[in-house]
C-alpha cells in the first residue's frame, strides 16, 4: 500500500470521526404561531400552540410537545412551558409543566409535577435532570415510584435507563400489597423487581418482620438475603445472624454465623452457627455448636448438643438436643445422650443412647452407668436409665427430679478424695427449694456405702453398709447432710480395713466427675477445641435484651 493511499484512509477516518461527533441541532417539526421579542426574551424563536397544533421540538430521537417554546436556535436550546411531553423512542415518556434542554450537552431540566414512565413504571417529582448522555435521570427534592401495586418514595434518586435501575438515597419507602420497606439507601431494578439493600433496612410483611444493613430481596418472589446484624420475627421467633436466606412463599428461613433465635413466648434462646427455621412445621433446627438457654427470673439453664430442634406452637413448643447433650445451670448440670423438653409441662428429659436388648444384657452395670444420663448437684452426682427435672409452669425454675431405673447417688468423700458415699435403688425422687437440691428419695431395693467419721478427731470411724426398701438424704450446702431410712434397715458398720475395697462399692457404681460441666463454658470447650462460649454470653442480658424488643 503506498503513502498516498495510506494518507487517503487517515484523512477519511478523521472525518467520518469529526463528522460523528458533530453537535445535531434542534429541529422546528410544528408550531401554531411563531413570533420575536427582543425586549424581553433576546435570540428566542416564541413558538405557540391553538386548540388544533401543538409545538412539537426534535432532537436526535427524541421529540417533544409543549403550549409554548422558547428556542434559541444559535445556542441549540429551549424552554418549554405548558403540558409538556417528552418521548425517547417507544419506552420512554417525560411529562411536566415545564423542560429546558440543550442540544449541545443533551442534558434536560423538567420542573413541576414531573412524571417520567417507562415499560414497567412511573416516576413522579416536582424537579427532575436528565442526561442523555448517560441515560440518567436524578431528582433530590423527594420522588414517588409506581410499579403495578409497588409505590417506593425516596429523598433523591436516580434513574439509569440503560438497565431499568433506580438508586435511591435518604428515607426510602416501599409500600406493596404483601409488604412494607424502610431503608436508608436501595437499588431497585422494575422489570425484574428486585431490591438491592445498602444501609439500615426493615421489610415488614403479613408474618415476618426482616432488619438488615445489607442484603437483597426479590419482590415478585418474595424471597430474600440479608446480612450484617440481620434479623427475622418469624412465627413468634427472633431470628438474628450474619446472613440470613428467606423465603415466604415456602415458608423458610435459614440463618449462618452468630446466629440466636428467641422464642418470644417461652422466653428461650438458642445460639449456634447455623440454622434453619420451617414455618410450616413450626419447627426451627440449630446445629453447628448450639447452646439453648431456657430464661428464668433467677436462674438460667444451658444447653448444649450437637443438634438442637424446637418444634410446636409457641405455647405448646418442644425443644429437644441430640447426641452429646451437656447442661448447666446454677448448683446443677448433667450429661445425656439426648433431651427433650416440653414448653407446656414443664418435663425436661435426660435419656441415654437407645441400646438393644441384646446390648442391655452384654453391658455390666458399670457400663451402663457409663452411658446412663447424669446430674451433679455440686459434688451429689446422681444416674439412671431415665431422669426427668420437672419446672414450675410459671417461673420454669426446677422444682423435682425423678430417675428411673438403676438410681445411683454417689458423693465424693470431703476428707478423702478416693471414696464416694453411694447410694442406689430402683427408683429416685428429689426436692428443689429456691434452686437448691433439698432432699432426695430412694425407693425401692435401697442399698448404702457411706464412710463414717469421727465429729471432734475427724478420724475414720468405719464404713456403714446397709439395705432397706428406701431411705430419704437430707441437702444442706450442696452436700449430704443426714440420711433416714425409712423402714428398718439390714446391715453394720464395718472398720476400713476389714471391708475389701471392691466392697466398698455398690453394683454399678462409676464415679464420672471428670465430666462435670463447671460454667458455661465448660459446655463447649471440653468437645470443640479453640470454640469457647463467650463469658459476656449472660441470661440476664439475654432476657434484658429480649424486653427491650418486646415493648
């Protein structure tokens, strides 16, 4: 190719570029009458309308009606006054008392009840900018969106035409048949319907209540995620966590990281770091190092379990944990391998890992001490194949404790750590006073190992065995204080050394105090490691925190 030639495409490159980039002029379509005046409007062609012609303007794509135009045709501007009508095409419409616009920067004012529709919906304003450059329109003196039902208000906003997308900023407002939003700033698609949330947000619907700073939420289907300090009131429920899915046609939620649900009812609270919650089943599953803290006025029991289900109607809810079941509270806590509890009884049950009947007879009675539940009170650890706690319907405080079968009292000796006073029978019943374990019954095949000593020397006195149908030990401190059988007992007092030491346990005897959850945190650090409840993790917080969202 040679340099003349080369010069030719340079030289018509550049001016089918210049030729592009030049300024297209508004064009005159129609006008009724037309008229000057150099007193009062300078370089302006007035342009009027009658009852039969309107002033119609054009520029690049777009044409617009007026009652009246002020053109200045050398600065490729107008005013435009009196029902005007902006149209861009087929999907973009603009009506208002009042536009001025340049040709040169294609940017457009429009004043005083501004509507501008689009295909899916209408934007009302009393002032309105419009660069068509960009294909953005924004407004800062308050605008309202219609969208079939959906009216969405906001402080300013802008509307990107390219992508049918709003931005609006400072005091937005949705308001739809099925709900209600409230956020500081949103972007909203219309054709699709869709929310984009970017500050504090609450979407208020018939049965769901959502507080975010950040998440998205699709309208049509009515289904959403939210995060940061997100929250849900779903189906008497608080549901908090980092991020939270939800969707209310099917009825579902589901919450990661930091996540607490609170039974608004039954004054529980669950933490873990996943759950999901079925509105239709009316039950919620925590997993994911779960703590469940049942609220009282002076007390609060912990629980924790690999799996915890709360399942029922607010006031008939039942909250069970499975496999590795550990609680606490005040002067109790116990180990299971699962628990139920049930909201409207009061009964919270401890039960072992089921075994089979063919299990049941190769296991020793130490073995299945193993695995039975178990309670301490202080240093009174207490098992058995079954144990129910029993709560007061109105404070939820423990009032009585039963177990059922295989019933095994034992106490580590004050003065000797290597012996335990035991007791054991069928059956077990026992008393709470002011969250305190004040007696304990042993019914049925009762036996005793309890060590005795001198009041003054504190010396060994011997070690008292005996049998009867039951007996009764009296609490005081946490600790044994006196037992009386309750009818007349078999059995002596031995010496210590004439007593052979596997005598000086009863059958099934098998002290498990390296178990013992001794604060709440114990509930978790002992089987997850570097995983530790919080020491600012307090029920009466909790139960604060709680009030405080009810008023």
């Amino acid at each position: 190719m040679s340099k003349y030639t080369n010069c030719i495409l340079f030289l018509l490159l550049t001016l089918t570029k210049a030729y592009g980039q030049e300024t297209k002029k508004i064009d005159i379509r129609e006008a009724a009458s037309f008229e000057v005046n150099e007193n009062r409007f300078p370089d302006a062609k007035i342009l009027k309308s009658n009852k039969d012609i309107r002033v119609h303007l054009h520029h690049d794509g777009m044409d617009i009606w007026s009652d009246i135009a002020y053109f200045y045709e050398t600065q490729n501007f107008f005013k435009a006054k009196g029902n005007v009508v902006v149209k861009q095409g087929d999907s973009l419409q603009l009506n208002s008392e009042y536009v001025e616009y340049s040709g040169t920067t294609k940017f457009a004012v429009a004043k005083l009840k501004v509507h501008l529709k689009n295909q899916e919906s209408t934007l009302r304003t009393d002032s309105l900018y419009f660069d068509r450059k960009k294909q953005e329109a924004y407004y800062n003196t308050s605008g309202e969106i219609t969208s079939e039902e959906t009216v969405i208000r906001s402080q300013s906003g802008t509307y990107f035409a390219d992508d049918n997308k709003y931005e609006f900023i400072t005091n937005v407002h949705v308001t739809d048949p099925s709900f209600m939003i409230h956020s500081e700033r949103m972007d909203y698609y219309t054709e699709l319907r869709h929310a984009y949330f970017y500050g504090a947000t609450t979407i208020n619907g018939e049965s769901y209540d959502v507080k975010c700073n950040r998440g998205f939420f699709d309208s049509n289907l009515k289904k959403g995620y939210f995060q940061d300090r997100a929250s849900i009131d779903y189906n008497l429920r608080n549901i908090e966590g980092d991020s939270i899915y939800f969707d209310d046609l099917i009825q579902y939620a589901s919450a990661s990281q930091n996540v607490q649900i609170t039974d608004t009812i039954g004054n529980n609270v669950i933490r873990g770091q996943y759950s999901e919650i079925f509105k239709e089943r009316d039950s919620a599953i925590v997993t994911r190092n779960p703590i469940a803290i049942k609220l009282v006025d002076k007390d609060s029991l912990f629980i924790h379990a690999d799996t915890l289900l709360a399942t029922g109607p607010a006031e008939e809810r039942i909250l069970t944990g499975y496999y590795g079941v550990r609680i606490f509270k005040t002067n109790l806590s116990g180990v299971s391998d699962s628990i139920h509890i049930d909201q409207k009884s009061g009964l919270i049950q401890l039960l072992r890992q089921p075994i089979s009947d063919r299990e049941s007879q190769l296991l020793s009675a130490r073995d299945m001490t193993k695995i039975n539940p178990v309670l301490w009170s202080a240093k009174t650890q207490m098992s058995g194949d079954l144990i129910h706690l029993l709560t007061d319907s109105t404070s939820n405080a423990i009032d009585s404790l039963k177990i059922f079968k295989n019933a095994i009292v034992a106490e580590q000796d004050s003065l000797n750590s290597s012996q335990f006073n035991q007791m054991k029978g069928i059956n077990l019943l026992g008393n709470f006073e002011n969250n305190e374990l004040k007696t304990i019954e042993i019914v049925k095949n009762a036996e005793m190992v309890y060590y005795l000593y001198d009041d003054t020397t504190q010396d060994l006195i011997g070690i008292d065995k005996a049998i009867c149908s039951a007996m009764q030990l009296r609490m005081a401190d946490n600790q044994i204080q006196s037992i009386t059988f309750l009818t007349t007992p078999e059995g002596a007092v031995y010496p210590n050394e004439e007593l052979p030491k596997d005598e000086q346990q009863l059958r099934g005897f098998y002290w498990r105090g390296d178990e013992m959850i001794r604060s709440k945190a114990d509930l978790i650090m002992n089987t997850v490691k570097n995983d530790t409840v919080s020491k600012k993790t307090d029920a009466e917080e909790v139960l604060s925190s709680m009030k405080l969202k009810m008023k």
